[in-house]
C-alpha cells in the first residue's frame, strides 16, 4: 500500500497522505509518502506510515495532528522509526487557519460526495492553490470514530488504489488536466461546490470545518454514530438532526427533529437520538407545541432524573396543559413507572394554571389529591372539581381549613349537596357563619343554606351552638324555612336566643327578621312566645303605623292573624295589637313579659285598648298590674300607674 499511486507519482517531487484500516489487527495506518530522487533507481519513494490502535483513534479528538510525527528518512539507520510516537493530547495546536474560498469549495465539493454517494468511490483533483493534505485531513477529524477507522484515502495518485476486498472512499488525482475517468473508472467525480449550492446538512458540516466542534457538532456524530450503525450515509442525517436540535428553535423544527426519530430511518432505533431530541424539548418548552409536548410526556424516560428535576418548574404547566389526560391517567395505574414522573410534575405545576386547564370529566381525585394535598385547601379547586356524590369526598385529606375552602369555592350543584352530606349540615353552616363574618364577604356562601335547611333540627341545632349567629345568615334563614320550621321541645327557642343577640350586638332588628320572629311566636313551634312578642311587637308596630314595612315580610305575619273583613285590613297597627291580645289571653302568656310590650306610653295603651276589649282582658290586665306591685323602680312604677289610670277609666 505504500507505493502504489502510479507512474509519475514520485517525480511530481511532493508528499502525499495514504490512510486505511487494518482490520485484522484492530489498527489504522497512516502513511506518508515522499519521492526519493537521492536514491540511484528511478521513481523511488520513502513511506512513514504510523500504527494507531483502534482505541488510540477513538480517543484523539484531532487525528490531523498525528501528522506531526511524520519524518522523512535522512540516514541509513531506520531504529528511530521502530520506536513508538509521542503525542500530547492535551496540548492545544491553536484555531484551524482560515481558509480561503477556493479550498472552501474544495471541502464543500468532496464533503458532498463522500455522503451523498455513500456508495461510491469518490476522486476529487488537486488544485495548486488548495493545501489538500491538510484539507483531508479536517476531513478525517470529523468522522466519528467507527466511520474513521473505516475510512481509506489518498490525497495523490494517478490509478484506483481500492481493491476488490476494500475500495477506497477518497482519492484525489494529480491536476484538473488529467481524466479521472480514463483512470478511474466506476467513480463519481466531484468538482468545487460553492456557498450558494450547499445544502443544508453540509453548510453544518461546513461550519464545523471552519471551527472544529462548532455548536457541538462532532460531539453529537461521536453519540451517535457509536449507538447506530452507519457508514458515510449516515453523515447527512446526523448533520440534520444537529441542526434541528440545536440553535435557535422553532415548533417546526423541533416537529422535523421528531419525525426523525418516529419515521423509519436511521434514528428511528436511537435510544440516544430520541433522548436527545426529548432533552431538546425539555430545554426550550416554551417553544413546544402540543405535539411536542406529547412527545416529551412519551420520552420521559430517556431523561437523567437530575435533568428532569431541574426542568420540572419550566415543563410542568405546558405539560400539564398539553398532555393532562395522559398525565392524570398515569396517575391511576401505581405500578407504571409514568405514575411516579406524573405524580412529580403535577407537583411542580403552579396551582392557577392547574385549575386554568382542569379537564371537565375522568379525573383520578384521590391519585391527584396524593400527588398535590394541597389543593384541598384552595377554594378555586372546589370550583372545579366534579364531586357528584359523597362517596367523591370520602378519604379526601378533609381539614378544617379544607372544608372551609370548599363552602367557599363549590359551585355545582351535585357537589354541594354530596359536600352537605359528607360533611354535615350543621357543619356546613358554621362554615357559612365563619364565612359570613369576614370583611371581603360576598354573600356567594348563602347559597349553601338551602341544601342544609331540609332537615329543621340541622337548623335548631346549629343556632343552639353558634353563639351570635351572623345577620345574613338569620336572614337566609328567613327566606328559606317556614317560621314553626325549627322545633324547640326544650330549653330557650333558638331563633330567640340568635335574635336575642343580633339585636343587643346591632341595636335593633332587621324588619325582615322581626317579622319573622313574630310570625314565629303566632305559631306552635316556640318556647319563647312572650319574649318574642315582647321583642318584636312595637318595631313592627311603628314600621307598619309609617308604611315602613315590605308587603314581603308583612305577607310572613299575615296568615297568623285573625280573619278580618277587606275594610278594615288597612289597619295593620290594630291586627298587629289584636294578635298580641289574642296571644297573652288564649295562650295564657306570663302578665308580668305585658307589661313592656311598649315602652311607648301611646302605643301600650292602644294595646290596652285592644286586650280591654277581649273576653277576660280586663281581669288579665288587673293581674297585670298586681305582678308590678313590689317594683320600686320609676320605671316600673310609672308602667303600674299607667295601668291602674286605664284599668279606673275603664
């Protein structure tokens, strides 16, 4: 192999690079060639050819720098050529020098026809103005290693040096004047490529001519072609995919990438490839569509866990938002590796854009709420979440703080009802109560009483138990139960003590609610009929005396009172002093609670007025009275008189 360029070779009176594999011995040979016109016989030649072990070769990011060791011989002694090169691999040699647009071409012409003629044997013409050892040589250093140490070439020569157990790859004839095909045939010639013609995989190449590992270039052919076997065809396809994987990105790119790694093709079996391109995603999420997106949920595993972490507050709303149904059905199935992955991005996702994109149907509650508790306690998750029975909520982390979320943030209707029932009415309306008392209250949980008042004793049980229940509660409370509702078989009546203690905090009562209350005492239902009179009576008196008071909350007293005919049901202030009269004589109230039903003298003695008429009033008023006689008060004592100056009149 050492001296079979041709005739004419040696007396062109230059050196020439000869490369090629020999395979039985796992070594690459690297030879050069000098003519030796000192020798006495015609056309002799010197060749230094260096043994390079495969493994050596893989390990040399530059095997151009080998030529460094080449020396021509000077003596008649050859031991110095018997003893091993040294090369320091960790002494840099300085930036590739420029090259100037006719070796630029030179390059691009042969880079095109090692790889897009994979096949073939490629012959290229020296140009006196083109260094063209040392330009393939840059070619050489490019290869991964296993398609460098299967690469032949010869950088001079006149005849096919390939032999039918191995063809040559490169070589490169003496001038442009010479016809490679009457030499060579069966080869494809390449000529000079200029910028403008160059396709996009060799302007890659080319750049990483220009500046060795440009972009990372030859650390990707190094990757790759150590997990795909591929010889020079594959070049163009590892070029592409550094192009698309790397640089500014775009959907379209990053769609492109892919496709080359799920189509048929040389990538299609990279477990490298397809990590490549999923960390690729993984790096510029904010370019990722949903296909790609999708595609990064199905490489999950290809990606270091630390990488992974690392990425996960970047990749975990766009993912969520691209691929959540196969995010949340991951989560359902523990076994599956993607469950743990999912379970860690959903913890990483913010929790607005969470809910932003949460799916209407199919979601794992209790394998969501194991990956993100938390969200118990947002009552935007309530607003969500589809909760259509009990048996929804049973086992969920429910604290405190999480059902008062939910009151504050479930809105259908299904759920509320299934909540009311997990959870309790009484409950429930606590929360409302708690809700109710906040500065920033909207009045939106009120909307919860009317899924908790069908069962009256939830009420009565409630108001017994909540000290100062809040006034748009009791108000609620008023729209939505009929006043005899609540029972009260024992102790004080609920609504009196609830009332009892609005009006003491307010000053006084809402009409609504006094009108209530007085309803309630013209029924069965409460303990506290006196108190509530006595409560009650004169606001309700004044307001319908002013025409102060809503025909709703007068419509809640009016069944209660007795029939009258049309004429005189103008007269509200009467019915409302007849009700009064009827309640203390047929009910056989406490005389004693009569005695302040007014604290206005005019308004008590209408009402004396009315009871004076009634079978057995008057006795009832005496007996009135009779209980004030031990009052020292003046007050009171003034009250007596009263009485006793009506009771003379009468």
């Amino acid at each position: 192999m050492s001296d079979v360029s041709g005739s004419g070779v040696a007396s062109e009176g230059s050196s020439y690079l000869t490369g090629y594999p020999l395979s039985e011995s796992g070594m690459y040979a690297l030879a050069r060639t000098w003519s030796a016109p000192e020798m006495p016989r015609p056309g002799c030649v010197w060749t230094h050819t260096l043994f390079i072990d495969f493994p050596d070769l893989a390990a040399i990011g530059a095997p151009s720098r080998l030529a460094k060791l080449f020396a021509r011989p000077e003596s008649p002694s050859w031991s110095s050529y018997g003893t091993p090169g040294t090369l320091d691999l960790l002494a840099g040699d300085g930036p590739e020098p420029r090259m100037t647009m006719p070796e630029e071409d030179w390059v691009a012409g042969v880079l095109s026809g090692l790889y897009e003629s994979a096949s073939s044997r490629v012959v290229a013409k020296r140009d006196p103005s083109v260094p063209v050892d040392a330009l393939t040589l840059r070619i050489w250093d490019q290869q991964w290693p296993r398609l460098r140490r299967s690469f032949r070439f010869c950088t001079f020569t006149t005849k096919d040096r390939s032999t039918l157990a191995a063809s040559f790859d490169l070589q490169i004839l003496p001038g442009p004047d010479v016809s490679s095909r009457a030499r060579l045939p069966n080869t494809r010639e390449v000529s000079p490529m200029s910028f403008q013609s160059q396709p996009d995989w060799l302007m890659t190449l080319m750049d990483d001519v220009r500046q060795p590992n440009y972009g990372g270039l030859r650390d990707t052919l190094k990757r790759l072609g150590a997990d795909i076997l591929g010889g020079r065809e594959a070049m163009p396809v590892f070029c592409t995919f550094h192009r698309l994987t790397s640089g500014p990105v775009s959907p379209n790119k990053l769609h492109e990438a892919i496709e080359m790694v799920d189509e048929p093709g040389p990538l299609s079996t990279s477990d490298l490839a397809r990590a490549q391109v999923a960390d690729y995603v993984l790096s510029n999420v904010e370019d990722a569509d949903t296909r790609a997106l999708d595609f990064l949920w199905d490489q999950w595993h290809y990606i270091e866990p630390s990488r992974l972490q690392q990425r996960l507050p970047d990749v975990a709303a766009p993912l969520w938002r691209a691929s959540q149904r196969r995010l949340l059905a991951a989560l359902r199935n523990p076994a599956d590796d993607a469950a743990g992955w999912a379970a860690q991005m959903l913890k990483a996702v913010p929790t607005e854009d969470l809910l932003a994109d949460w799916p209407e149907r199919d979601v794992p509650l209790r394998e969501l709420l194991r990956a993100r508790p938390d969200l118990v306690e947002v009552p935007a998750f309530w607003a969500v979440v589809d909760v259509r029975s009990a048996h929804d909520l049973n086992g969920l982390p429910m604290t405190d703080t999480a059902a008062v979320a939910l009151v504050h943030g479930m809105e259908r209707e299904p759920g509320m009802r299934a909540a009311v029932q997990a959870l309790g009415r009484v409950h429930v309306l606590k929360i409302v109560q708690l809700l109710s008392g906040l500065k920033d209250s909207d009045g939106r949980e009120l909307r919860w009483v009317r899924y908790c008042v069908d069962d009256a004793s939830a009420v009565a049980e409630f108001m017994s138990q909540v000290q100062a229940p809040a006034q748009a509660l009791l108000m609620e409370f008023a729209r939505t139960v009929s006043p005899d509702s609540v029972p009260n078989q024992y102790g004080d009546d609920p609504w009196y003590t609830a009332l009892l203690e609005l009006r003491n905090a307010k000053g006084s009562l809402p009409h609504r609610l006094a009108a209530y209350a007085f309803a309630r005492a013209l029924g069965r239902s409460s303990r506290n009929i006196g108190e509530l009179l006595q409560m009650t009576f004169e606001q309700l008196h004044a307001a319908v005396s002013n025409s102060a008071l809503a025909d709703d909350d007068w419509r809640l007293i009016e069944p209660r009172l007795s029939w009258v005919s049309d004429d005189k049901r103008w007269n509200r202030a009467g019915r409302l002093r007849n009700a009064v009269a009827s309640a203390y004589l047929d009910r056989h109230l406490w005389p004693r609670g009569f005695a302040w039903m007014a604290s206005d003298n005019s308004v008590f003695v209408a009402l004396m007025e009315e009871t004076a008429e009634r079978w057995g009033g008057k006795r009832f008023l005496k007996t009135v009275e009779e209980s004030l006689e031990q009052e020292t008060d003046a007050l009171w004592r003034a009250r007596r008189e009263l009485i006793h100056w009506f009771l003379k009149r009468k």
